[in-house]
DNA sequence: GCGGTTTCCGGTAACGTTCCCGGAAGTTGC
DNA sequence: GCAACTTCCGGGAACGTTACCGGAAACCGC
C-alpha cells in the first residue's frame, strides 16, 4: 500500500467477499453466528485487500481502545526502563499497546499525562506517582495500579512494590554474617517515605540483635552519586581508625561512597565495606564489584500490568503486592569475620 | 468522576452551554468562527462537566489519531532507553503519545509490532529495524524514520544516526595525541554493518597517516561483556610485552576488555589503555573511569521524531542525519606520549 | 431603507466499527 | 404438513467528533 492511499475498510472486504459488512465483521471479530465456508471466504477478501482492522473504531464503538499508560519518572533511568519493558512484555502478551509517559519528578508534568492518557482513552495506567495530593489520581476515572515505593500515600488503590522489610533484612544479615553488625547509613533525603521505611526497618532489627540503633553513624543525602560522594567523606572525617561498613539506600550513592574511599586513599573492601541498594547494572562494572540488594524491576513492571488488566477485567478487590528482593554478592563487602577467626584460631 | 459513571460528551458540554454541539466543537478546537462571549461560556461549561476531548473520535473523524509509535530492540538497554527518552520529548512537545515496542533483535516480534502499530493507526513510527528484507516495511503504508545503523540497508528512507566516520576520527586522534599511533581493534560481528564502517574509517585514518591499516591487531567478538574479556584475554596473548591501546567497538566489549587485564594481573591505564565507544553510564563507574566516545542517544531520538513529525505535516524529501559523537576522557587512556616526552627530556 | 457583506450559529452527514434485531431459509418433531 | 426451532445473514443504529453548508441576524455604505 502506497502513502496517502485509503486503507480498505471492512466494507470493502465486505463488497469484495459478497456480504454485508455486518457478516464480515462477524467473520472477522471471531463470533459464532456464522457458516465456516463464508467466514473463510470473507478472511481470503481481507487479506486480498490488505485490510487492517482500525482500533480507532473499534474503541470507539466498544469502549475498549486496547491501550495501557504508563508513567514513570525517567525512562531513561535504568531501574525505569526494566520496569517499563516488563509492563510492555505484560502488555504485549494481551495484545495491547503501552503508551509511555516520563514526569521527570514534575507534578505538573504529572498532571499532563494524565490528561493525555484520560483523552487517548487508555484502559488503565500504571503509574509511579510523584503528586503528592491525591487528587488528580482519585479524579482519574479509570483503574491504575501503582508502582514502586508510593503506595502508603494511596491507601486505597493496587501496588506493587519491592519488599523493603525483607530486602534491609537480607542486606543487614549479610553485613553480620560478615562481621558487620552496626553499619553506618547512608540515606536519602528527609521527606521521602521509603527513607523512613528502611532506617525503621533497620532499628527494628538491630534491636532484634541487641544493638542499639542510636548508636549507628547516619548520614542524609540526595540519592546521587555526589551524594554518595559527600556523605562517605563525611563518614571518614567521623571515623578515622578500624573498618567501616556502610549501608547505601541506593547504588548510585554507593558508587559515589566507593569513590569517595579510594579518592580519600583507602580501600574498599580493605577499610571500608560497602552494600548497595536496587541492582543497577553499573555496580557488576565497579571496582571492586558492587554487592548489593536487587530490586525486581522487571517483574514489578510485569505485576503491575497484570493487576491492571485484571482490575480492568472487572475482578474486584483490590490488591498490594510486595516483591522479594535478592541478594547480589560481587565483592565490597570484606568478610571481616572470617578475618577474626583466623587471627583467634577458630575454624 | 468514579469508575464505570459514563464520560461526559461534547453535547453534554453544548446542553449545559446551552448551544449546538457544532458551535460546543468550534469553541473547544479553538476555530475562528465563534464569538468570543459564547466560546467562554462553552469552556466554563467543558470546565464544570469535567469534559475532556475523545482522541479515539476525534482520530476517526480527522483521521489524525494524535499518535506516534516507536520500535527499538530492548526497551530496557540504557542506549534504547535514551533514545526513547529523547522521541519522548519531542513527541510531548508536538502534544503526542507514543507508543513503545521492543523487538527483541526478533524480525516476527517486530513484524507483530509494525503491524500493531498500524491498527493502532498511530501517525508515523521511528523504528531500528531489524529485519532485513524492507518488505514489511516498504508496506508500512505510513511514514516512518530510521533510527540508528541500519540506514543503508533502506536507501529511500529519512533516517538519524551517529557520525560514525567523526566518531572513529575522534577517538583514534585522541590515540594518537596520548602516543598510541595504532591501537589495536576489538570489533563487532563480521555480519553488522557498523563493523565495516567501523574497520574502514580506521583504515582511512591510519593510511591518511602512514600507517598500514594491516598491522593493527584486531579482534572479533559480540558486543557483549563477555565477548570483550575473552577478545582481551587473546590480546594479552598475542603480545606481551610493551603498552597496549586497545579502541573496543562498543562499552560493554570496553569493560570486558578492562575487567580481562585486571583479572590477568596488569594493570589499566599503566599496562593496558582502552577506549570505549558509546557512552553508557556504567563506563562512569569502572575503575579506571573508561574513556569513551559518547553518541547523543536522547539527541539520535529527539531528531528522529523530529523528522517523522515533518514528514507527516507532508514536508517533502527525506534526509539522512549524522550526528557526532563527543569524547569523554574519565582515564582508562595512559599519556604514553608525554611519559616519553618527559623521559628524553622534551618539554 | 435596501442590496450586499460579515458574523455567528445549527443541522446533518460522515469517519469505521460493533451490536441488536428481525427475517429468511433450513431442520426437526409429531 | 405444520409448528417450533436452529442457523445464518442483512439492515440499521450507535459510539463522539469534525467538516461542510446554509441561514439568520447584524452591520455597512449609499
């Protein structure tokens, strides 16, 4: 088909078969009502004439546009686009189309897409949202599923999340299994609820070990390499003699904190140990490698989607998922430990 | 507006304005023939019935359906997801959704994708295609750019890529400039065009200086990781003794290259000096940092929507655009030139 | 005050599809 | 051989929007 041409229309394959079109939307849309021999005479015209079925008119007559939106902050953040390719896999396996919006952590621009996914008719969203107000979502008019670490703040709605608890857990009983029982953290910032989520999670089990969580060195930052950077020359200034473990909220600050020991003339993992947060592809390429915690992106994407569709399906009740997360070991963690055994003889 | 509560219309909007729904359009699409007292009283009322336009009607009716599509290999690849970052916000700017789809390196998922899109009736797509033959896409029916390497292989086609040529030019000259006249090569597959391309322009270049392009070592491999430490490992083996600049074709053969001398007991930069070629975040990270040429992935995406949305507004002939590629020096390059500058005594 | 122009608005027909309804055959049961 | 039922198909309306056309005022110049 040439550029410009009219696309045949089920009414030309309807002339082209012999049949009204009512009999060969039939043919085409899989129904019952009608003979074998016709439905195949009716499928050889659509593919004689090159006919596509038009989704615009489909939608608009049956309501249904087999279109999902998603929102993130950034696709171009490799955590965003796994999540995204799993969403699109999800997407794809329904034999819809994904429509894909980044809010750049902009409320406004937030509220755009939004509008653009409400006007494009979109089934259902998911969405990482960055508004703090409910309002614009509550206003939404179609199901959406949350993705990532906003849930709490729509007590109402799906999620699906990784599992904080579980993955501070897992880091912190791989620090102490390594001779690390009181690590040092280095979190985001103040206003963020999943700040709050892991230094709680973190007090309640040093608690559980006996170790008091007052006594664990903290350091605040932005959840940026620099930050990272800053907050572990910090640390250093704090504490100048013995080996220090850290706790990194994210890779990104815990590839600026391994930047920051070698620049200041130590070494990870000789002085300074390091665990990392959320499985970023550039900690398998740091040296040492990053270990870390990491977050299923991918599988969250594809949950989520698939909540979507099953909200958009009409199964009632709503439903809050939180995935594992895994233990990643590459080598900034020093087995301390093990350290101490041989020097006191121990096997 | 709660789920399932039917949206309102535009004659729900023309009811309460109390005006036709031809004269509720004219004020809501913003035309000419319309007093201004009326439109206002329109839009108030667009305002209080929560009304937002139908895309779907609107598509079927002007037949611009407000959408563009987009088909790279891996969503989820930090380069791919650049670039879709990039078409993102052109497609935003132009008011537009776009749908995403990754093809996997598949030409059936690909095929199924392209043929998606068409039922989708999005306006225009970009793609990187991977299919070889041009049929499924001669008959795309709409416009379409290239994005990426594959412009040869569609002749008559708008396309945006990288400069190659500069880029190769760029990086063996910053080679050169550190004192290392003929760098030895880690390539892509033999069947990939880049590689040609790749291999030629340094052919030209070594030549342009006297060198014969038959003497530099080369390697062959598979873009990946892995493929860059064993073609590293076979390096180390072919000559051992001296410094080695080794210009890998991709980042990911870079890091591999970089991670195989250190795993053999060199050391980059002081034994070994690479140099990378795309510019992926992780190359930030590595130890040394990886010198690199850096392509404009977001720019490649930016542009090649750019193009697409003339070529729909009907701009007539095709371009083909090469975009240049940047040097990052991080330190993965020694200054054997000025090591040896020192030595005999130069200054 | 009258023809001509401008300004503004309403009615109607499309766009391509699906859904509902009714009717024409053919089939079955007795 | 007739009623009841099944199978299959066509006609028409509807989804929400915009484009086109025509007409009613209002305005202008003389």
């Amino acid at each position: 088909m040439k550029r410009g041409e009219r696309r045949p229309t089920i009414i030309d394959v309807a002339k082209l078969a012999e049949v009204s079109k009512s009999t060969a939307a039939r043919a085409l849309s899989g129904a019952t009502d009608i003979s074998e021999d016709t439905r195949a005479r009716v499928v050889k015209a659509a593919r004689a004439a090159g006919y596509e079925r038009n989704h615009l008119a489909v939608g608009m007559r049956s309501g249904r546009s087999g279109m999902l939106g998603l929102i993130v902050p950034d696709i171009a953040n490799p955590f965003w686009a796994e999540a995204a390719r799993g969403a699109q896999d999800r997407a794809a396996e329904e034999g819809a189309s994904l429509i894909v919006f980044s809010s750049d952590w902009d409320p406004e621009r937030e509220a755009r897409h939004v509008r653009a996914l409400r006007q494009a008719r979109v089934e259902g969203a998911v969405v990482n949202p960055i508004s703090d107000n409910a309002d614009e979502f509550s206003r939404f008019g179609l199901p959406f599923v949350l993705i990532g670490s906003s849930a709490e703040r729509f007590p109402d709605h799906a999620s699906v999340g990784s599992d904080i608890a579980q993955a501070v857990r897992l880091g912190l009983d791989h620090l102490v299994s390594k001779g690390h029982p009181a690590p040092a953290l280095i979190l985001g910032p103040k206003n963020r609820l999943a700040r709050a989520r892991f230094l709680r999670t973190v007090h309640e089990h040093s608690v559980a070990r006996d170790i008091d969580p007052q006594t664990l060195l903290t350091e605040d930052c932005d959840y940026s390499v620099e930050g990272g950077y800053a907050a572990m020359q910090r640390l250093l200034e704090r504490q100048q003699i013995g080996h220090i473990a850290v706790f990194a909220a994210n890779d990104l600050m815990a590839l600026g904190a391994m930047m920051a020991v070698r620049d200041a003339g130590r070494s990870c993992p000789v002085d300074v140990s390091i665990l990392g947060f959320d499985g970023i592809p550039a900690g398998a390429f740091s040296w040492p490698g990053l270990t870390t915690i990491e977050k299923p992106a991918r599988e969250l994407g594809y949950r989520a989607t698939s909540e979507l569709i099953g909200e958009i399906g009409g199964r009632a009740g709503i439903e809050r998922t939180y995935l594992p997360c895994r233990l990643v070991e590459r080598g900034s963690v020093a087995d301390v430990a093990a350290d101490r055994r041989q020097a006191v003889g121990v096997r």
